[in-house]
C-alpha cells in the first residue's frame, strides 16, 4: 500500500511539475518594438514579410489623404527596428487593396490584391503591382471578369514569373504570369 501512495504521490508531483512547465513555456513573448502607420484615416496591414536586409515589407490599403483614390494598395518598406525607409501608395481613383507581397530575387517587390475596374458593368480583379527595390512601380497588371475577383497570396516562382492564389466570382482563382506579369495561364 505504501508504494502505491509513493507512486500516486509522484505521479501528482510530475504531473504538477509538467503542468508548471506548460504554463511558463507558454506565457506571452516580450514585445521588442511595436510601430503604427498611416494617417488619419483607416489603413491596414495585411501582409508582412522579413526582407533580406533584415527589415520588413508591409502591403495592406491606405483609405487616408495621400492616396489617388477612396483606397489605395499601401506599401511600407522598414528597417529591422520597424522605423520607416519608405512608403508608396498603387492604385487609381477607385478602390484598390493590397493583400500579400514578397520581395523578389531582383530585391524588388511583388504585391497582389484587387483593384476596381469600371468596364461598363464594373467589376473588381485581381491587381498586381512589381516594384523595384525602392518601391517605385514598375508595372501593373490585372486579371478577372466581371464579377468580384481578388488575388489574396503571390510567390515567384522558380522561372521568375509569378502565380497568384484568389478568387473569381467565388472559386478559387490560380493566374500564372511570366516575369512580366504577362498572364499564361
């Protein structure tokens, strides 16, 4: 009987301790540094990406006064410690939104989002800005019908062209480019 409460007694011990352990490994991380930007008006990060000189870009949309339009597809370049180098605003005089980017292996940089296209019927498509290092547009492009299509996640791909994951008119929306940003397919 004395084992068995030896044992029960240690079994309540590790399991005392496991739980300890569980609790400190998972408290909060400590912030090193937080930042905001934008102006007055509502902006968005909504995507982020740690940059090969070791600081960040962020794409998101910019709704405040130095846009060309209601919403303008918003690029932030930092520096490791989040202190602005630059920042860039896309788009035209309607609503334009930046959802994903990455740098690419020129050191420029790749964003996707939607843009809206008065066409007649009017229709939001995908958009897809590439810049250079310093964020100033190299070309533009956009895709899609005459529905709602929005392009949420861009990589480049092994042949320098880009491939982009979205939405067309509620199904999921694949668009191949070259390095151009010339759609394949």
């Amino acid at each position: 009987m004395r084992k068995r409460s030896s044992l029960f007694f240690l079994l309540i011990l590790y399991s005392l301790l496991a739980f300890s352990f569980t609790v400190s490994a998972s408290a909060a991380p400590e912030i090193e540094w937080q930042k905001t930007f934008g102006e007055s008006s509502r902006d968005i990060g909504r995507s982020v990406q740690q940059t090969s000189d070791g600081g960040y870009i962020v794409a998101g949309e910019t709704n405040s006064i130095f846009g060309e339009g209601w919403s303008d597809v918003y690029l932030i370049k930092t520096n490791s410690n989040g202190n602005k180098l630059w920042e860039k605003t896309f788009g035209d005089s309607a609503n334009d939104y930046g959802y994903s980017v990455q740098q690419t292996s020129d050191g420029g940089y790749i964003v996707a989002g939607s843009t809206y296209i008065t066409n007649g019927a009017g229709a939001e498509n995908v958009y897809l800005v590439k810049t250079d290092n310093n964020g100033n547009k190299l070309w533009e492009k956009n895709f899609g019908g005459t529905g709602f299509d929005a392009g949420y996640s861009v990589q480049q791909t092994s042949d320098g062209g880009y491939i982009i994951a979205g939405e067309l008119n509620g199904d999921i929306y694949l668009v191949k480019t070259n390095s151009n940003g010339n759609k394949l397919w």
